[in-house]
C-alpha cells in the first residue's frame, strides 16, 4: 500500500509535536473510510487509529493522573495537617485511569510491569503484610529500594493500604507513600515514554498489531469474568462457593466495581468505538456482531451502574444482582469476545489464561 510510509511520517510528526489529533493527516471519518478498501493495509491504517486516539492518550493520560498523585502527596506530606480526601481523591483518579490501560498487554507493557503497578490477585494478602513490615523498618524505606524490590511493595495496591487503612498518626507513613508514589509515577511516563517510541514501528505491523490487540481484549474480559467479579463472589476453579470479600480488587478503597466499569468502558472503546475494531467489519455478517456486541456493553455497563454497594459488601449482603451479570450479560460478552478472532479472521496465539 503506497500511501504507508506517509502515514507513518505523520504519526512521527504528531508525536514529537505532541499532537493527537489527527489534523495533519486528515480526518478521523477519512481514515476511516479507508479501511473499507480492503488489503493488509486495512489493518495498518486501523492500527493507527488505536496509537493515535486510543494507546498513546490512554498512556500519557495514565502518566499525567500518576504524576499528580506523586505531586498530592509531596504536598499533602508537607502540610501542617494532612487533607486525607485529597489523597484519596488523587489515588482514585490514577488508579482508575490504569484500569483503563492495565489489559493491553502487548508492546511495551508486559504481564511483569503490569504486575509491578498493581499486584492482582493477591491471594495470600501480601500486600498488607509487607506495607506492615516496612513501615516497621524505616531504614529499608526509600525510592531506590522500592524501585528494587518487590511487586507486592511497589504499586497502586500498596499505595492504597497507605492512603486508606493505614493511620495517618502512623510517622513512617508519608515516607513510604513518597516512595512507592515515585515508583508508580516514573513507571508510567516510561510506559507513556515506550509507546511513543514504538507507535510507528506497531502500525507498520498492523495485521500482528491487530491479532495483539484482540488477544489482550479477549483475555481482558475473560479476567473481568473469571477472576475480578467470580472470585469475590466465590464461584470459578478452586473457589468454594463462599464470598471472598478480600480477594475482590481495591476493597479497601471502595473502588473495587468503578475499576470494572472503567476497564469495560475502555474495552468498548476499542472494540465498538469510532476507532476500534468495528472499523474492520466490511460485511453484512460482521457488522451484526459488532451492532451486538455493542449491546452487550450497554447492558454490562448498565448493570454495573446499577450497584451501589462497593463490591466486598455487595458479595455477602446483597449478591443476586452481580451473580446476574456474572451469569448472564458479562458471561455474554466473554463468549462474544471469545469469537473475535475468527470474525476478523486474525491471528492471536496461545490464550494461557483459557488454557485453549
């Protein structure tokens, strides 16, 4: 395709200029337009739109909202008296902003550096044990040895402990939070940093490009399924059936279903939104999927809005509305993602977490 080597010229201008929009190579509704044309070069251009509008703000948006956190806690560690809602507030903001980038785990964002940021599951509660140890052992607190050691020290989850659960009377508190808030922040310039750095090379590879992208949305819903809403709620291998109120994700802060909701609402971004992959339906049959997978998120997303109690309550008083949407719209949108593949005819590789 010809007009290749020019997409990605622009794609390098608009980084190093800063600019996301797509002004200096036209129209978003002209690129997309294109992609009806058929070819590999379809899925070039379709990997543009994801670096442009989806990848590259998503990460930079992630790193902005992580560095302001660091800049909450600097602040609020040298007040007088420390305003708790405002590092709460800041906490919320980025961690909800990872969520919506922490499934694309393709290019620069491995499964490991996602660990580091947010340890997920923690099944042995790890975290609060060791947030506990180093606040007992001030000498072993520092940005160098946090950047050196452990993921259950390092990321969102520890920060939460600190911010939420830990006193703020506690004289080794702000120490800490300062520590991991720094580790937090430079990991997620360098993420915003690397895909800068790789955007150009991820659209010249656009049909691979595309066969990771579904991957990691598939594997992301099936993880919203089977682990983040099944095991609070008790239910998938090696569960009991009992609630698991500590197993459910930022329990302690309370944000344990707005997280889900963040991650489905960037999910149907890139699956149904103006620059996901509906842009690659080119016929009657494929075009219907995407119409119901559209729905499907309206009703998941719905249903999710509808929960007003924070998930480690909701599993033990109130369960019947999420074992509903566990059962029915979100088990749903797993089987309807699990047959992405081969409505786009890509290719995705070996699904570890399926065990396909």
């Amino acid at each position: 395709m010809q007009n290749i080597p020019s997409l990605r010229h622009c794609l390098r201008i608009l980084i190093v200029t800063g600019l996301l929009g797509l002004s200096a190579c036209g129209s978003a509704e002209n690129e997309s337009s294109k992609v009806e044309a058929g070819g590999s070069g379809r899925y070039q251009l379709v990997a543009q739109q994801f670096a442009q509008q989806l990848l590259l703000p998503g990460f930079a948006n992630h790193a902005s909202a992580a560095s302001s956190l660091q800049q909450t806690i600097a602040q609020q560690c040298s007040a007088d008296v420390i305003d708790e809602s405002a590092l709460q507030a800041a906490w919320t903001t980025a961690y909800l902003s990872w969520q919506k980038t922490n499934f694309l785990l393709f290019g620069p964002l491995t499964e490991e550096r996602a660990l580091r940021l947010q340890f997920y599951p923690d099944k042995r509660q790890l975290v609060p044990v060791r947030v506990q140890q180093l606040l007992q052992n001030p000498a072993t607190i520092s940005r160098e040895k946090i950047a050196i050691g452990t993921a259950p020290t390092q990321g969102y989850p520890a920060l939460e402990q600190l911010v939420f659960a830990v006193p703020a009377t506690d004289p080794h508190r702000c120490q800490l939070m300062s520590a991991i808030a720094a580790f937090v922040a430079t990991q997620a310039a360098g993420l915003s940093t690397d895909w800068q750095q790789q955007a150009a090379t991820f659209i010249e590879n656009g049909e691979e490009a595309v066969g990771r992208a579904v991957d990691s949305l598939q594997r992301a819903v099936y993880r919203l399924h089977e682990r983040r809403l099944a095991a609070p709620l008790g239910l998938g291998a090696g569960n009991d059936r009992l609630p698991a109120p500590t197993s459910a994700e930022a329990a302690v802060a309370k944000q344990s279903l707005p997280a889900m909701l963040a991650t489905v609402e960037s999910l149907r971004q890139w699956l149904t939104g103006p620059a996901g992959l509906q842009a690659l339906a080119n016929d009657a049959t494929t075009r219907e999927y995407f119409t119901e997978l559209e729905a499907t998120f309206a009703t998941v997303i719905t249903a999710l809005q509808a929960e007003k109690l924070p998930l480690a309550i909701a599993v033990v008083e109130q369960p019947d509305g999420l074992l509903a949407i566990h059962a029915g719209s979100l088990a749903t949108l797993k089987n309807q993602l699990g047959q992405l593949n081969t409505v786009l005819n890509v290719y995705t590789g070996f699904n570890a977490d399926d065990g396909d």
